[in-house]
C-alpha cells in the first residue's frame, strides 16, 4: 500500500467533478419528492392507496411495494429510492472502472508504478474514493430528509441504505475491473449485473408467488428498501450490503494478484489474421466499433419495452377502484387522454432520456479514438477528417431513432392485441419518433462541444444530457403536483 495516500488525492482531483455531479444531482431528487408529497397524496386516502397498489402487479414491478404512504418519508422512499439505489449503482460502478481499469488501460497507471507505488494500492484507492462518494451521498440524503422534519432513523437508514448499496456495487465494478483487459468490457459488465438485479427485483415485487417474491432478498438494488426506512426499520437488513460490499472489495483485491498488469484474467481474443473485406471505409470501421455497443443497447430496451408494454393494460381496475390516481397517470402522460396513452407517454420520455444517453455514448467513441491515437491512423490514410466525423455520426445519431420508433412500437404489441386495433403500434411509435429531436439536439451539443473543447473527453455532453433530464423530472412534478 505504499504511496496510497498520494494515490488517493489523485483519483479524487482526477475525478471531482464526475462525483459532485453524480451525488448533487441524486441528492436534490430526494428531498424534491418528499417536498410534493402534500400535493401528490392525500393522507386520507393513504390506506386505500397502499391496498391498491400492493394488490396491483404494474406497480409493485415499477416502484416496488408501497410499505407507508401515511408520511412523506415512507412514499420518497417507494416512489424514487429504487430509482435512486439504481442511479447509485451505476455511478459506483462507472466510478471505479474510471478510476482503475480505465486508467490501466491508457497507460498511467504504469508511470504510477514507476515509482515507489504499492502493487495494491491504485486499486485500493479507487476504491476508497468510490465508496467515500457513495458515503457522501447516504449523508446528504439522511441530512436532507432531516431537515424537512422526517424522523431521524428513517433518515439515516434511507441513506445508509443507499451508501451502502452503491459500495456493493463498487465492488462489482472493482471485480470487473480485474476479468477484462478493456474498460469498455468492465462497464458492459458491471451494467448488465445492474440490470440484471433490477430484472430480479422487478419480477419478484410483481409476482403474487410468495416464493417468487423472496426472490427480490437476492438483488441488491432491493436491499435499501427492505431496510424499511420510515416504517419500522430493520437495521440488520444493512449487514447485507455491507458483508457483499466487503466480499467484493476483498476479492478484487485477490483478483488483482493473479493477473499481469495490462491484462485481465479473462483473456483477450485473438483476431483475424487479415481485416474482412469489407472493412475498407471510414463507415465500416465506425460500424464495427460501434456494433457492440448497439446490439447490447438493442436488446435491453425492447425486452424493457416488451416487460413494460405487457403491463400496460393492467390499470383500468386499479384506477377504477382509486379514481384519485387517474389524474396522476393522466398528468404523467402530459395531459392524454386515454390511460393508455398516458402510460405509454410517461414511458417513452423515460426512454427519450435514455435514447440521448445512448447518442452521446456512441459519439464518445471518437474521443476515444483521438485520444488513443487511433483516429491520427485512420487519417494518415486517403480519409478526410469530415468523413471520419460523419462515420460516427451517423451511428450515432440514426441506432438511437430506429431503437425508440422499435421500443415504441414493441411497447404497444400487448394494448394492440388487447384491443384489436393495430393501430396502437404505429401511433406509439410516431409518438416516439416525436419525441427523438431531444436526444439529436443532445448529440449535437456533445459534437459542438468536441470540436470547442476536445480535452473534455464528452464530459459537456453529458453534462447537458443530466441538466435537461433533471429539468424535465422538475416539470413533470411541477405538473403532477400541480
């Protein structure tokens, strides 16, 4: 561990602004809800409401089910702490691959070990500057719900909770780190272990097989919320994030003993002997740097929207039995006037949110590539800059429109057979097209941002997509609390 200090105050400079963003942007959410929670629901109707819901499968999937909507406290739990533990997740993982592989794989973390630098301690210290950010987040949260009044315990167990959930996810993050020799790798791992705890969650909170149901003390994104925070809390439920958080640590740790530096313990494919003969153009080098990536995202958002869109005819009974929550679903969807369009509304602007992400993400390969040394290859040959531009551009913006007019459509399959009118299909659709100059006006600041101020590596781009997804959550509240 020597020089772990130092390696410390490294990781936290090079990385300030990724975390303050994360923790000050997930902070706000909470409180912000627990400030609507007057407006949102009626204490009278708390029971009834918690009855419906618990008895609804839609929205025990969705949010999780309700344990005590009688206090502000109890509902900013069900109504964003899973959306909050997910968010954490990803941070942490994202996080601490930033911090090690990521920084492995760019070569700096040999000069590093150039000097008098412990074997361990780069890692360790990613580690604790991971885990610190989470720790900072379960602060502000347990102090920010305090201050709106909201009892003490349930505060600081709400964000224990959340600290805690981001650690074992840390430690995902850190594991693969240590099985792929490319960051890219260790990301698309640690994100499918994030969607697969919340596949698990999701199924077990919608299921009413008791046995399918203790399926959800198996995913980790569930354990803040089976803390109970504001409803009795059962602080022993905290050892479990704690033990897999240390389990994961430590074993990164071991992991990274027995393999070679640069390398993972999986080991790399060897590739073809002689490039395809296809692969002649700027385009299709871009397409096969870039396949990847769409092909993944692909197939997690039409699952979502075929998981989702089987759910959307499950509401009329509900909503028939708690006339009060329709106007909510009807607010969520910007005012449709069919439940059903409402419901398909409110899930494609999540999904638009997620489309810009995407675009961004595939722009960001170019970055990369210039900052590797790749791209100065490709133009030392017959390609003009603007071509090699345009290639990732494309792809870029093109794969994030095709997957929300296709996630739009399989959304509406199940409403479509339910009804019989086809048309279903075609409408959400266009209706998700409506919705795709969001993401390209993202994809276009992140491209204007690149040319301006290249040293950003994307982070602008990002930075917009986070600004406008939080002032579009801001006025959907404003609208439903209004």
């Amino acid at each position: 561990m020597t020089g772990l200090g130092e390696l410390v105050r490294l990781a936290a400079r090079r990385s300030r602004w990724f975390y303050l963003a994360w923790v000050l942007a997930l902070t706000v959410v909470v409180p912000a809800t627990a400030a609507a929670y007057e407006q949102i629901i009626d204490p009278d109707n708390a029971d009834l409401l918690i009855t419906t819901m618990t008895a609804n499968p839609t929205m025990r999937a969705m949010l999780g089910p309700p344990v005590d909507l009688t206090t502000a406290g109890g509902f900013t739990v069900w109504r964003v702490g899973t959306f909050v533990a997910a968010m954490t997740a990803i941070m942490a993982v994202l996080g601490i691959i930033r911090s090690t592989r990521a920084q492995e794989e760019d070569g700096r973390t040999e000069l590093l070990r150039s000097g008098a630098v412990g074997r361990h301690a780069p890692l360790v210290a990613g580690m604790l500057v991971t885990v610190g950010a989470c720790l900072a987040l379960g602060v502000l949260v347990a102090g920010a719900m305090t201050a709106l009044g909201e009892p003490v315990a349930g505060s600081v167990a709400f964000g224990a909770g959340l600290a805690l959930v981001g650690a074992t996810f840390a430690g995902v993050g850190a594991v693969a780190a240590q099985l792929s020799a490319s960051a890219r790798t260790a990301r698309a791992i640690g994100m499918w272990t994030i969607a697969a705890a919340y596949t698990l969650r999701a199924v077990a909170d919608g299921s009413s097989d008791e046995a399918v149901s203790r399926l959800a003390w198996g995913s980790p994104l569930q354990w803040m919320a089976l803390v109970r925070p504001y409803a009795g809390e059962r602080w022993w439920v905290l050892l479990l994030p704690a033990a897999a958080g240390l389990l994961l640590l430590a074993g990164a740790v071991a992991l990274e003993a027995r393999r070679d530096h640069g390398s993972g313990l999986w080991a790399a494919r060897r590739g073809r002997a002689a490039a395809p003969a296809g692969l002649r153009s700027g385009a299709a080098l871009a397409w096969r740097l870039h396949r990847g990536q769409v092909v993944g995202w692909s197939l997690g958002m039409l699952l979502f929207a075929l998981a989702m869109g089987s759910l959307s005819t499950s509401f009329a009974d509900m909503l028939e039995q708690v006339p009060q929550l329709r106007v909510v679903f009807e607010r969520m969807g910007g005012g449709a006037e069919q439940l059903a369009e409402a419901f398909f509304v409110a899930m494609l602007g999540i999904v638009s949110v997620v489309m810009a992400v995407v675009a961004v993400q595939l722009f960001g390969r170019l970055p990369e590539q210039e900052e590797r040394g790749h791209a100065e290859l490709v133009l030392s040959t017959a390609l003009p800059r603007g071509r090699l531009l345009a290639s990732h551009l494309v792809i870029a913006a093109a794969a994030p429109v095709l997957l929300l007019a296709a996630v739009g459509a399989v959304l509406a399959l199940n409403q479509a057979r339910a009804t019989g009118d086809a048309s279903w299909v075609a409408q959400t659709a266009g209706g998700a097209l409506a919705l795709a100059p969001g993401g390209l006006v993202a994809l276009g600041v992140a491209v204007l941002l690149h040319g301006w101020v290249p040293r950003s590596r994307g982070s602008p781009g990002w930075s917009w997509v986070g600004a406008c997804s939080w002032s579009g959550w801001a006025r959907r509240s404003a609208c439903r609390s209004g």
